[in-house]
C-alpha cells in the first residue's frame, strides 16, 4: 500500500487517544487487542463495536478491548499491515480501489457490524436546493477526505452526471456539530455525511433536510470488522471473540436501545453532550444513533449476525467502476457461526432488566 508520509501517520498509532472500561485496571491482566477506526474520535458510530468491553462480553471472551480513533481508513490499513493494531473497520468504498491497484495490505473483513445503505446529503430547511442534481456548482462539505462520506458521494455524484472534480468544491468541515454549524452559517451549501453524523447534529437542536437519494444508489455501504488474512488463520480464538462481542451487544442494544446508550456513555463520558442530566445524554445518543440502529441486523433473509454477501462487494466495486474478477479474497464468512454461538435469550434478558 503506497501512502506518503508513512511514519508520520503510524506515529499517531502511539498518541491515538485510548479508551477502555473502568475496570480496567481488572482488565490489564487479560491479553488486549486494538481495534482502529477511520474518524477523529470514538463516537456512538461504533456502540456495538465497543460496548461489550463495558457489558463485559470481552472479558468473559477472555480479552481487554482497547479502541483507537485514528482519523482516516487509509491509517487503519497500516496499522493493520505493520501489526499495530489486531483489528480495524473495513470499508470497500476505500478497500477496493486500493485492491484493484494491488496496494491493499492482505486484510480481510469476517464480520459486517452495519449493513447498507447510510450516507445521504442534507442541506438547511430554507435552502433552495431539491435534489442531487441541483448541486452543480455548490460547496459540498465532508467530515474529512479520509472517511467514507467523501469517496461515496463522488461516486453518486459521477453517477448522475456530475463531475465529483470540475462540477463542486469539497469543503472539510469536521465531525459532528461544527458539521452542522457550517451548514446553518452558510460555509457550505450541502453536507454529505453518514447517518450517526446526521443524528448528532439533530440531537443538538440543528435541523436538516435531506436530498432524495438518486434512483441509481445501489444496495452498499456496509461497514466490517477486518485483520490481516494471516491474522485471522492464526488467531481464530481471538476473531470469534471480537465478533462474538460484537454480536453480543448488537442484541443488546436492539434489546434495549437506551441501556446501549447508557453503556457508551458510561464507557465514553466525553463523548456525552454538556450541559444536561444523564437521562438527556441518553436520549440525545439514541437521536444520534437512530438511524443506525435499524442497520445492525442483516438485511438478508435468515442471515445470522454479521454475515458478509459477496454480492455488496460485487456491487460496490461496479458502482466505482472497477473490474475485478474475484472479491472472495477481501472477506471470509467462517467464523459467523461460532461468532453467533451464545445465548441470545440471556443477552436480551439482561438487556431489559439494566438499569438506566
């Protein structure tokens, strides 16, 4: 994989910000594996991911989780490559273009932790603009070029007859609410963002309107759980309980959505808004976080938790316009069914009698 400034970006590895449950002193004495992800921050985008080290779904697996909010995929790839992180999140809109190439690091996803589809672009309620094709010659902006709003809705953009180059200008205006404050102040004149990013804007009183998706928006999108390839063969213990945590929670967040959020914010306190009573960060985290719930579950008929469809990788890689003849290598469904070997029942049990 070929990016510049290489040790520049893998430094941040080591002044990335941690996180980790308060018994983590309890945790210290298990083994610990390092998730990254592609934003700035750890925010409610990854609550399923990383609720079970609090739940202490990772601690009955036998591990400490330890998450790591490295700013851009593109960093999650190195780390994953040089071994600086166990895990990663997996998105094919970044993967596979750098596959194509053949300068993807030999990673591969074993679990999809939220399905398809979950960018949209929004602009203020009194702005004139009414759909995508409107936004020629306007001021787009992204959270930042390296996370998955951007490359996704070029390709929309490229779809519909917009030229993603020539036709807009990218303007990045960082996560979360200064997002929605450049959109009310007119810094941009649309917002392309994802679905958690949108519902933390709105949980701070900002309201959006959102663009009708085009006609030609195919079913992709998802989000996965990757290692490196040699990784997964040699440590399958240590996978089967990432994912298993992962599975875990996601029937316990659906269980009881507000318990979820409780969780977070109690693993996350930082991540909580300011200035309102507990039961407020709450209910904002839900706002945020509702529209992600709905994709936790997979969208195919008897499908368990987790499991990849070689048919979203296929189409995202036509969707960009990339022939590749075989995407088998770039995901395994193998572990899904040890992942999903618990019991279901006392999650949702022990979902419904937490206590807020």
């Amino acid at each position: 994989m070929r990016v510049t400034r290489r040790d520049a970006i893998l430094s941040g590895l080591a002044a990335a910000a941690t996180f980790g449950s308060p018994a983590l002193a309890q945790a210290q004495a298990l083994p610990t594996l390092k998730f990254g992800v592609g934003l700035k921050i750890l925010n409610a985008t990854f609550m399923n991911a990383m609720i079970g080290e609090r739940l202490g779904f990772m601690r009955e697996q036998g591990y400490h989780l330890e998450g790591l909010a490295l700013g851009s995929l593109s960093s999650v790839f190195i780390g994953l490559d040089k071994g600086d992180l166990q895990f990663g999140v997996i998105s094919p809109s970044v993967a596979l273009p750098l596959y194509a190439k053949g300068q993807l690091p030999p990673i591969q996803a074993f679990y999809e932790y939220t399905y398809p589809y979950k960018w949209d672009v929004a602009v203020n309620p009194a702005s004139p603009i009414k759909d995508y094709a409107e936004l020629k010659g306007k001021k787009i902006g992204v959270s930042n070029l390296g996370a998955t709003d951007y490359p996704v809705t070029r390709e929309v953009l490229k779809n519909i007859g917009i030229d993603p180059d020539k036709d807009v200008s990218w303007v990045v205006v960082g996560e979360g609410v200064s997002a929605g404050v450049a959109l009310q102040r007119g810094v941009i004149d649309a917002l392309a963002y994802f679905d958690t990013g949108f519902g933390a804007i709105e949980a701070a009183g900002m309201p959006l309107r959102y663009l009708p998706r085009p006609h030609r928006v195919p079913f992709i999108g998802g989000f996965f759980i990757g290692a490196r390839r040699d990784y997964v063969e040699k440590n399958r213990a240590a996978c089967v309980a990432f994912g298993r945590s992962i599975a875990m929670s996601t029937v316990y967040i659906l269980a009881n959505p507000a318990a979820g959020a409780r969780a977070f914010i109690d693993m996350f306190p930082g991540a909580a808004p300011r200035g309102v009573t507990p039961e407020e960060a709450v209910q904002r985290t839900l706002k945020a976080v509702k529209r992600r719930l709905t994709l936790y579950r997979s969208p195919y008929k008897g499908a368990k938790l987790g499991s990849i469809q070689e048919s979203e990788w296929r189409a995202e890689a036509n969707f960009i316009g990339l022939k590749i003849p075989d995407v088998k290598p770039l995901f395994t469904n193998a572990l899904i069914d040890p992942i999903n070997d618990f019991d279901h029942a006392k999650v949702i049990a022990l979902a419904k009698s937490a206590k807020l």
